[in-house]
C-alpha cells in the first residue's frame, strides 16, 4: 500500500506554522509497513485540491489530508474530498449529537457555521472528534481512500492513533516495534560512546540515540512475525543498554517524562516533597502537579521571587541576603531547609538563579542557577551554569532540579 | 512568479525529520511577494524527481529544491535537475579550492565521495556554501528555474538569505508585509462573525482568522511599493478590527503573549500582584516569571496543593473546605483574599479545580476550575468548565487566569 500525506492550509504556504503532522504521519505509517511516497502542502482552495487528488491517486492508494475542517469558509478539505468521490453529504446525527454536547459544555449556542462540520456523506466512516468541533472521515470508492483528519496535532493525533491506525494495519503485517530509554545528565555523544559495541553490533533491534529538546533517548527497534516476537528481539538488548547506563537512565517509553519517573518514586517510598523555587517560579510545581496523584506527597511549593517572600515564606535570613545575595550556595540551602521546615516534608528542591536576558555579572553569570535540596534533615546545594535564553535556563534548571530529586531518592543520601 | 518548495530526503518521508526548511523557505518568499504554490517532499528517487519536476512546472516558475546535495550515492537532487535540463556537469574549481580549504581546515584528505559536491553545469550559477561541503545552484532554461539548496538548515538558511533572496527579489518590487492582531475570549467563528463585513471586504490588506494552541490572531496582510506603504495599508484596518473587538483583543505581533501584556499593565500601573495556585500548580507564577522584569511587582507565588497548605500558608478555613470543598466558589475567594492579605498585594489571582483524569464527578466534573480574583480590596469568583486532558485543562486555566487579571486593570473592577 501506498501513502500520500496531504496538508491542506494557505497558513503553512505562508510559513505561519511548521507541518509537523506530516512527520507523525510519516513516523506512523512507516511503522505498520506503509510507505509514504509523498507530502504535500496546498492551499485551501478547491481547484489545487482536486488536481492534487487526482494527481496522487496516479501514484497512491491512500490520501491523508490534514486540515481544512474548520466553521469558516474557506475550510474546504471534506467537501471537496466528497465533491471528487460524487458524493453527497447529509446531517451526521451522532457528531450533531457530539456538537451540541461540546457547545452545551462551554454553555454557548452552536454557532451557525460550526454546523457545516457535521455533515458527511452517508459511504463515509465518520471519525469522532473529543478534542475539537470538526469529526474526520473515511472516504472509500474504488481501490481510492480519502482520510480527513483535522489540523491541529492535539485532535489529529488521538483520531489517528484512536481510529485510523488499526483500519490501515495490513494483515499479517510483520511487526516492527520500538522501545524507548531516557537519559539525563550525559549528552547525546557521550552516551553512545558509552554503548558504542551494543550499537555497531545492532541489525535488529537496531539502536539509535536522539538528543530531545529535554534529554537523549535510544531507540531499539526490531521487526518481527508478531508483536510479542518483536518486544522478545528487543527486550535483552534494552536491559543491557539500560544496565550500562546506570542511574542516568532515568525512564522509558515515549511519553515518560522526568516529573512522572520522580512522581511515581515519591509515591512509592511514601515521600512527602515541598519546593520552593526563585528563577524558576513554580515550574518545578508546574511539572510535579503534571502528574496525576501527586497531591498524596506533594504538600507545598512556593515561589519566591522577591527577597521579601524568601524571607516571610522560607525564613531566609537578612544577612544571609545581604552577605552572599540572593543567588548564591547558602540562599539555597536556607531556601531548601525553610520550605522542609514549613511544611514538614522530607524531601525538598529549590532554585535560586540568574535567567536573564538582564541581571548578570562576571562572577553571577545569565545562566548561573543554585539547585538546593534537603532529603531527611541534610542539606546541600549544587552550582550549575545554563545555557541558552531565559525560558531554556529556567527549562534546564526545572529539569536538572526533578533529576536531583530522582538521584537523591535512588541514592538514600545527597552525594 | 509562483514557486514551489521540494524537499527531497526519504528521511522526511520516514518521519524522522520535520521539514522546518519548507516554512523557513515559504515565510521568506511571502515576505517578498512570491507566493508558494506547493510545497513537497518526495524521497531520493531519480524517477520521482524527475516527475515531481515535471508535475511542479505545469503550475509555477520556480523550483525550490532542499536537500539530496550530501556526498553519497542516494544524493541526487543535483544530478536529476541537470538531467532534467539536458546540462552538462563539469568540475569547478572555485568550489574545489572551498573543498579542499574545508578539508585542510578540519586536518582530513579530501575523501574521494565529496568530489561529486564539486561538479556543475557551466551553464548555471554556482552558490558557495561557507558552512558545509555541498554548495548550491541556480539552474535556468527557458522560462524555469530550479534553485538547489542543501538539506541542514544551517547551509541552507545563509545561502538563501546571502545568495537566492536578492536574485528571487521582484524589480520594483511590491512588499508584502503582515501584522497580527491577538484574541482571548472568543473563538475563531466568533470572532470572525464579529468582523464579517471586515473580511469580506478586504482585498488589500486580506484579514483572516487562525486559531492558535492558546489563543486566536487574525493576520492583517497587505502589499505596497514599500514597506512604509504596505504598512500604512494595513493601520486603519487594524484599528478598526481592534476597536471593534474591544477588550477580547488582549495583544498584537507574531510572539506576544497574555503574561507579557500582563506584566507589563502590572508594571506601567505599578501593581503588584501574587498567585495561589491548586490545580494550575504553579503554570501561572511560571508564565509571569517568564516576563523579564516581573520580580518588581510580583510579590510571592503560592503552590496550595494539598488542603493543608491552603490553611497553612493562605489562611482558608477548615469549615469552609469542609461544608463546600477545595473546588468552590467559596474557597477560590478565601484562596484569594489570603494570598492578598498575606503578602500586601493589589492584585490576586487564584485557582481551584479538578484538572482530571479522575476526581470529578456529577457536580463537579473533570475540567471545573474556579478562579478566584482579589482587586484593591474586592474579591469575586468565577466558574469556568474546560475540555481536554489534565494539561489542555491546566493551560486553559492559566490562560484564563491571567486574562482575568487583564481585564480587571482595564476595566478598574471586578465585573
């Protein structure tokens, strides 16, 4: 089978955004064995999309498009996939139903226009939508298939995964599957020197690392007759790779991320955690609070920006201020004992640092961040300089504050 | 002239790779009036580019190509363009002196496979490529022209910019420039039903509706001789779409953003502000730490997760928590006025909710979040249900939050 994905929207002719769904696409659909022979992108105008149907069906089986769903009028990517079909559209009852119930929720009237996205022709599949107003559809005639997804990625995505996936799967498809192991505190080449034989060596599972916007991941993929054949191929190289790495593997899997691995860890041994953060200002409660359930440990964080609230909250000293300033080692661990102490907890994480773009000096560069801790009535602070702008530092320093904690609670103690 | 973007690399295809190249390309030709008919990406075939360049000058003038220039067998976007011309590839020796200075700099021989980067036809204009092995071309034949860019952006973006912008440029050129107006409040049909007449009116400048991730921009797009006049073109429309939005148009340009406008209202009106935060769980004090500058009027931000730390650190009554619960209109007011009262601020913004997935129930589902508002003395509360999972819920309501707080400055009280 064949594939052509096609993004239809004058916004990305423009360059006003990036089409990153055509590589969700793409990474998908290589991964039940169907090749993508091309993407495109066309604008939202009818004329463009027919040829652009017609030319692809010359090469492909299949058409995804994305995009083009939308109440005003110049969304035109389901009518025209019916006008090329010669089919006609009538009232879909149940997305009508679905409509109502989202508009009824945000207690608005449906407006008029909303109401062209729930007609569909009555051959077509209809594709429920819970995360927008615009359902897709299957379109089939002849040995020629029209998929319409929706535009954006948080309503395509779950509506690919959720419906498309499974109706394209090839029978008897040999399987490829990949698994996924996450890395903080080396970089994307020192890791894989460190695995550089278990990676020569690798034909299937293959592994290959990428450096991620947050950390470095390595992915071991294998092909096999079936699922549980291909999870066999990878399982004992993954536990070898994760054995080398030791404690800087931190997770696994696509979507782990560092606040679920120390949310999880903190639930398990039954640890309560407070924050108290400055440069970072509640990002590091941001991303705690991100995981469901943390609010059995999770018992207070504050964000302390001002010296004043460092003082009131966290009952920093004044002459500590004044002496070492307020980024600085000591700041840091009277910040990481005062939250401990306020709210009782045994673990505790803080920042205090420089994210500029203003503010910094020789000795207090942009980019110098304080990470104090407090794990059982120690305490201990840690210098580390960022890079990048302000939201990366204040990024960076989010998550190196999550993996200390993580490190701390492996380690029993603060190293 | 029309172009068309062609990205050739089956590691587009495979999904390993987003094209960023496409929207660096379209953004850039928009900018100087050519207008992007396609983009496209196709694999490294020789068949299929030749058809693909076939298929792409029936409808436009220009071929832009990226990628497929690199040292082995498979890069053949060079080879296959000249094919395509009937062109004659000879070595040139500016580009063999660049080699071998590129080579001689990183201390390596010139490896037999890059030699192949090195041959052009006499009959086009090669482009040098300071940051790479691969230079570009320019290719013309008749009425067509084929641009050939490296695949890594950082060749490809300085040769386009240094060498392909100037020779695309128009004679006489009329600029397109485009200004952006930014919305919190309404949707996208809303909105755009309250501009109709705006919008189908303009031919010069166009207006049209986006819904972003956070908010919606309507993009104000004019041409004239010159930037000045492209730019006095578009003024009066966008006068006349802010006023006529009023308050829901919070902000204007590519990259403002709700914290931004908020902090600088708290600062230009010297305002102080502080934040108490349940299910946003910091999302609010971090998007305010985000503006550089804030630290002058944010005072202290609270994390009150837990039951425990409300009463702790904002003073909200145990019966109060008992007789309505934490997610209530009653407690997002004490939430408010505790926060307010405890750090001496002008402003406070608070929030309670249920960000899901579990926790909700009949009366108070999965999406219900109160945010609680504290002005120079008055305290309200407001009821809002948000769709999505926990994170779509926890950034609708910080958005909320923060727009609220918008609008009480403007508007001098709470409504």
């Amino acid at each position: 089978m064949k594939a052509e994905i096609l993004a239809v929207g004058t916004e990305i002719l423009l360059g006003d955004i990036v089409n990153t769904n055509a590589q969700f696409l793409s990474k998908e659909l290589a991964s039940i064995g169907i090749s993508v022979y091309r993407q495109e992108v066309i604008g939202d105008n009818e004329d463009r999309l027919l040829e652009a149907f017609e030319e692809a069906f010359k090469r492909s089986d299949v058409i995804i498009t994305t995009g083009g769903l939308g109440p005003t009028g110049d969304d035109l990517t389901k009518e025209t996939a019916c006008k090329y079909f010669g089919m006609e559209m009538v009232l879909h009852e149940e997305s009508y139903e679905a409509l109502k119930g989202f508009f009824s929720k945000i207690k608005k009237e449906i407006s008029q226009s909303n109401m062209k996205q729930v007609y569909f022709p009555k051959e077509g599949i209809v594709l429920s939508n819970p995360n927008g107003t615009a359902p897709g559809a299957i379109l089939k005639k002849d040995n020629k298939t029209i998929i319409i997804l929706p535009g954006p990625p948080k309503e395509m995505k779950p509506m690919y995964l959720n419906h498309v996936k499974n109706y394209l799967m090839p029978e008897g498809f040999g399987v490829i599957k990949s698994e996924v192991v996450r890395i903080l505190g080396l970089g994307e080449s020192t890791a894989a020197e460190k695995l550089k034989d278990i990676i020569d060596a690798g034909v299937n599972p293959t592994i290959a690392p990428y450096a991620k916007q947050e950390d470095v991941i390595f992915r071991i993929t294998a092909s096999g007759k079936t699922e549980e054949e291909a999870l066999e191929i990878i399982k004992p190289i993954k536990e070898k790779v994760k054995a080398r790495l030791g404690i800087d593997c931190y997770g696994e899997g696509e979507d782990n991320t560092i606040e679920q691995v120390v949310g999880t860890l903190l639930i398990e041994r039954d640890l309560s955690i407070s924050t108290a953060e400055s440069c970072t200002g509640g990002m590091i409660a941001s991303r705690l609070v991100a995981y469901p359930g943390i609010s059995q440990v999770f018992l207070e964080g504050a964000v302390t920006y001002s010296n004043e609230s460092k003082t009131r909250t966290l009952g920093v000293s004044c002459e500590t201020l004044e002496k070492y300033g307020a980024v600085s080692e000591q700041i840091a661990k009277e910040m990481a004992l005062g939250i401990a102490n306020r709210t009782d907890s045994d673990v505790s994480v803080v920042t205090t640092g420089i994210a500029g773009p203003g503010g910094g000096t020789k000795e207090k560069p942009v980019g110098l961040v304080y990470i104090g801790l407090y794990y059982k009535g120690a305490v201990k602070a840690y210098r580390y300089e960022f890079n990048g702008d302000r939201d990366k530092i204040r990024t960076s320093a989010s998550i190196k504050a999550l993996d200390k904690v993580r490190r701390v609670i492996l380690e029993g103690k603060l190293l």
